[in-house]
C-alpha cells in the first residue's frame, strides 16, 4: 500500500507529485515531546463560567461576547440567545452550512448560525470534550491575539473531568484527499492503541510566508503555542477589503486591522509576524495547523480523534471534505 493509502477525492497522480514536494520541504520546528495527559481517559469540560468580549469580525463596530459555560451534555453547542425559539447549534461536520470563506455552522432555521467557527472550536483539542458556548448573534468577536483570549478564559476558568470516559476515535486505515491546487490531507490510525494525535503540516505560498512546516503533538501545551497566529491574508486581499471590497455585503464591515491579521506583501510582511523559531516566522503554519485543521478534525462529534495527520497546502474546504468523508465512508473506529 502507498503512504498515503487509500484515495478518498481527488487525482492520485496529482497526489503523489504534491508528496514528493512535501517530503522535500525541510521541517522548520518540531515539539514532539508527550506530556502526561490525564484528561484523554475521561470526559472533561470547563469548571465555571467565563465570558470574553471583543469587536465583532463581520461587524466591526461593535462588540461580541462568548459566554463559555460547563456542560454535562456530550459535545460543543452554540446557544444563539437573540434567537430563543432556536435549539443549540451543535458542532458537528453535519451542521456544516459552508465553507467557502471560513466555516460557517447551521442548524435548522438558516437565521440560526455561527460563522467563523474554526478560531472557537478548534479548543476542542486543548483536550475540551464538552462545552456550551452562547451568543447573542451569529458574528464572534475577533481579537488582536488570534485566539489567546479563548485560552486564557478556558485557563481561568480550568479543565475538570467528568465521569463519563472520553471517547477516542482513529481512522480504520490511511486515506487522503487531494484538491485541485495540489493541496492534500492525509490521516493516518492511531498505532496500537496510541491516544496520541501528531500532526505534520506544511505551508507554500507565493508571498513573504513562502515555505513553511512544523510536525508536533496535539496537547495543551502545543495548542497554547500556535493560538497566538493570526489569520493571514496576501497585501492585495487586505487593500481590497479596505477599498472595492466596502461595496459588498460579506466584507463591507469585516473588523480586520493591522493588528489581527498577519498581512504578506511579495517579498516581505506589511505588519510585524510572530511566532518566530531561528529567525524566521511561522506564524502562517502554525495558524494552519492549529486554529484551521484542529477546528475541522473538532467537527468529529463523536470523540476526539488519536493517530497521525499530514497536511499540505490545504485549507477549510478540503478539511471539512476529508471529514465528511470519514462519516460517508464510515472509517472511523473507537480505540
């Protein structure tokens, strides 16, 4: 059987030019270390309430607020509170409404939804098992520390286990999809019974961020790290959203500034980039691999998922695809 195993969307031979770049592409950070983790035996969720507020990304102007609440339900729920004759939104890869700018969840009414869900979820793998998160509309706040604000509240607020054990799921054999761009995701079983998620994630843009790839373990530790990184978005993007883009309803009021979002001219960045590792910024790929595959593999409400990911010029569309058709295809087993 090839690496990548079975072929689940798109052109294997496209797939294995896109692997050969990839095994090329030297690792720039590695944070494999494994710390005890307790937590992945049974369930867990936050032990008080706490609430974060910030501007809203599609609104700027005004202000959002998370309230992040203990649940001893299984799973993570988005309660719209301006919409009481709504039940939750759970956060699920079947309440995917789309994915063609951020993922975007629905449930039931199509005025019942949470966009931007990734930068939220993606706590998930901080190891949250479940958590009820309300709002009062459909526009998170966006802050200037990408999602460091979240990890702080979910660290004042601690992890308690519960009594239900934790539900740790793995795919039943190595498959991967492929896009047009020659970006592919390939997930990979968990050995032996192994709890431990690995991840290996490259990036290769034609801007200043050029090449760049980390391989660590998904723990809190980890997850901590790469919550700091900004979204990022190319000179051009940033100059339309402030100019054209004000006569469109979907970027008119998006609350991006110098500060939140990491900005990449041809050669060099606009703004200063963080998360620096001998000399040279990783922010790109460590917002990647965090904050937008974490957030996809989060949309597997059954349990958290253990085994190894390798990830190459992929993004939220071809994430939630892979997911999907890990249900479609039923490949995912309980450890």
């Amino acid at each position: 059987m090839e690496a990548y195993g079975r072929v689940l969307m798109g052109d294997e031979e496209r797939l294995r030019a896109s692997m050969a770049a990839f095994e090329a592409q030297p690792v720039d950070e590695e944070r494999m270390d494994v710390p005890a983790d307790d937590t992945v035996w049974r369930q867990t969720t936050i032990g008080r309430t706490v609430s974060v507020t910030g501007p809203g990304t599609f609104l700027g102007k005004a202000q959002r607020t998370l309230e992040l609440h203990p649940s001893v339900e299984s799973g993570w729920r988005f309660d719209r509170t301006d919409l009481p004759n709504s039940l939750a939104i759970e956060v699920s890869v079947r309440n995917v409404w789309t994915t063609a700018r951020n993922i975007v969840l629905c449930s039931g009414s199509p005025h019942n939804y949470m966009r931007m869900v990734e930068h939220i979820v993606a706590l998930k793998y901080m190891g949250l098992d479940n958590l009820l998160i309300r709002m009062d509309s459909g526009d998170p706040p966006l802050f200037d520390r990408s999602s460091m604000d979240l990890v702080e509240a979910v660290e004042k607020a601690g992890v308690v286990m519960q009594h239900e054990p934790a539900t740790v799921l793995t795919v039943k054999e190595p498959v991967t999809v492929i896009a047009g761009n020659g970006g592919f995701l390939t997930f990979h079983p968990a050995a032996n019974g192994n709890r431990r998620l690995t991840v290996d994630c490259a990036v290769n843009f034609k801007t200043a961020i050029g090449r760049q790839r980390i391989r660590f373990d998904v723990n809190p530790a980890t997850f901590r790290h790469g919550a700091a990184a900004r979204t990022n978005t190319d000179m051009w993007m940033m100059l339309y959203c402030k100019t054209i883009g004000k006569l469109f309803a979907d970027t008119r009021n998006l609350g991006y500034s110098m500060k939140n979002i990491l900005v990449a001219g041809p050669k060099r960045y606009v703004n200063r980039p963080g998360l620096m590792h001998n000399g040279k910024s990783l922010e790109a790929v460590w917002h990647r691999a965090v904050l937008d595959l974490l957030a996809a593999v989060a949309l597997i409400d059954r349990g958290r998922l253990a085994g190894h990911i390798d990830s190459y010029m992929a993004g939220h569309a071809l994430d939630v695809d892979m997911i999907k058709l890990l249900y479609q295809h039923d490949l995912l087993e309980e450890i």
